[in-house]
C-alpha cells in the first residue's frame, strides 16, 4: 500500500469509518506498527487495543503494557504480570502489587519463596 492511500485510509478513519479503522488495524498488526497501533487505540478502536497489547506482549514491550494497564485496561495488566514474571521482574510485579492487583501479589510471593 502506498503512502498516499495510507494517509487516505487514515482520514477516512478519523472520520469514523470503521472499515477503514479496521484495515489500518490490520495492516499496523502486519507491520509491527506500535505507533498506528497506539493511534487507534487512543482514539477509541477496541480492535487496535487488543491488538496492540498482543503485539506489545510478543514484543515483550512492559512499557507499552504498563501504559495500557495504568490507563485502566484489565487485558493489558493480564499480560504484563505475565511478562514480569517470564523475567522475574520483581519491581514491576511489586509496583502493581502495591497498587493492590492481588495477582501480582501472588506472582510475586511465588517468585520470591523459590
């Protein structure tokens, strides 16, 4: 796809064509793009959202999911205690522990009674 049908893609998405939203979900998962992603998803794709955590989680990007997971999303903070834990990442476990996420807590008991 070239750049100017991206960019026409792009207007018809913010334009609320949820077709053309859902080609550029496509195509920014194709690509590996984050940044299309996060785009989408901050302007209210649900598609882009789920997306981008899965991508974010492949990539093993805990910025990206901390992001999302702060911002309120249930999936995202999933998939980061599940990062931190593939590598013992202990303050991020504890961070969200703190916040009072009870697995977290548990992952993070876990990790420190081995």
């Amino acid at each position: 796809m070239t750049e100017p049908d991206l960019s026409a893609l792009r207007e018809r998405a913010a334009h609320g064509d949820t077709d053309a939203a859902d080609e550029l979900t496509g195509l920014a998962s194709e690509r590996g793009d984050l940044n299309e992603l996060r785009r989408l998803a901050d302007a209210g794709s649900s598609t882009a959202t789920d997306e981008l955590i899965q991508l974010a989680a492949e990539q093993g990007n805990i910025d990206e999911l901390r992001r999302l997971s702060d911002s309120g999303n249930a999936t995202a903070t999933d998939q980061l205690i599940e990062l931190a834990t593939e590598q013992d990442d202990m303050d991020e476990l504890r961070r969200l522990a703190d916040r009072g996420n009870i697995t977290a807590a548990e992952q993070l008991e876990e990790l420190t009674a081995e």
